[in-house]
C-alpha cells in the first residue's frame, strides 16, 4: 500500500538555507496533513545527518544549474539507493530479521561486483578506516542515519573509491520543483527514486 503523508511520524523538509526551507514548509504545510515539516537546511543536514527517515526535497529556485547541483550533493550524501537484489537478498537472509520490500530495479545499486562490505549498527570514522583495509569499495549501511561521519570524512572516502548503499533508503515524498527544474527532469531524474512526486512552485504568480 502507497504511504501518503499522514503515515509518517515526521517529515524533514531541506532547501539550501533555513529560511528557503521555513517558506516551503509554510506554503505545502496543507500537503503532507500530518505533523508539521521540521525545515533544515542542507549544510545542516550534512553536517548531522538526516533526524528522519522521510525527506521533503526543496532547492533554492532562482537558478537551475544551482539547484541541479543541490540535487546531486544531497543524492551523493543521503539518497543511496539499495544494493541489487542478489545483495539485498543474501544480507536479508544473513541478518535474520525483516527488511523492507527492495525499492524497484531503478533505485538499487547495480554492480558487476557482488561483493560489498556491510557495516550493522554505526559506521564511525574508527569503523570506516578499518573497512579500507578490504577490498571492497561498495559499502553497505543499514540506513544512512546509522553514519556518523563529518562532511570531511565522507570526502576522504570517495577519494578512495567508496560508494554507499543503504537496506533502508529515506524516502522522498516529494521534490518542490520551479518550473524550470521541473521541465529539466531528464537532467535530474537518476538523483532521485523514481516515481518521486513533483510539486510545482511557481513563485513568479
């Protein structure tokens, strides 16, 4: 069964700055009926990592290519999709416990290599650095939210290779798009999981 917004306990909507990210949850407030959005803006979000698992996407508005870059960051960072379905259902079986249905085909990580380094519980800067010691550049959380890395360590990683999936995806309810990035869907649409909701702000009206 589809979610809408009165299943989730909480909602983070995040724009490049707070008072983007104030503005949007006063205009949508009436679309997501349950408990208010918490705004947050994107450095911090960064810096903390995302306090839910349910996310309301809002660029800034005024330019495309920075709201297409806002996009990319944020995806690079918190929207990982899930490992392919061979990798998916063999951790399944190895934790033991009940995982969510796989997202669909075009929201999970595709690799030739079938090997993965899973972490259970917090990856930590102590934790990540052992991990380099293997061979494997495809890491595996259970969820974004278990990472507690800075901003710097995730740079230091990608710089070694690391790609990140996550068991548990956050899920975006909906993309507050201009029209411009809107009409620019094809430059975007891969930073996203798919079937993502598209709310037109059209803030020139």
């Amino acid at each position: 069964m589809r979610k809408t917004g009165r299943d989730f306990e909480r909602v983070e909507l995040v724009a490049p700055g707070m008072a983007r990210a104030r503005s949007a949850a006063a205009a949508f407030s009436q679309r997501l009926p349950g408990p208010p959005c918490s705004p947050v803006s994107l450095s911090s979000l960064l810096a903390r990592g995302p306090a839910s698992e349910t996310l309301v996407v809002c660029p800034g508005g005024a330019s495309l290519e920075r709201d297409l870059d806002f996009l990319a960051r944020l995806s690079e960072r918190v929207l990982w999709p899930a490992p392919g379905p061979e990798l998916f259902g063999a951790i399944a079986g190895l934790l033991g416990h009940e995982l969510p249905d796989a997202p669909p085909a075009a929201w999970r990580r595709e690799t030739r290599r079938k090997v993965a380094f899973l972490f259970e519980g917090s990856v930590t800067p102590a934790r990540a650095r052992a991990a380099l010691a293997s061979d494997a550049r495809h890491w595996i959380a259970e969820s974004v939210r278990h990472v507690r890395l800075s901003p710097q360590g995730f740079a230091s990683l990608q710089r070694e290779g690391v790609r990140w999936s996550a068991l548990r995806p956050l899920r975006v309810v909906a993309l507050i798009a201009s029209p411009a990035l809107a009409r620019a869907q094809r430059r975007w649409r891969k930073l996203l999981p798919p079937g993502t909701p598209i709310w037109v702000w059209d803030q020139g009206k």
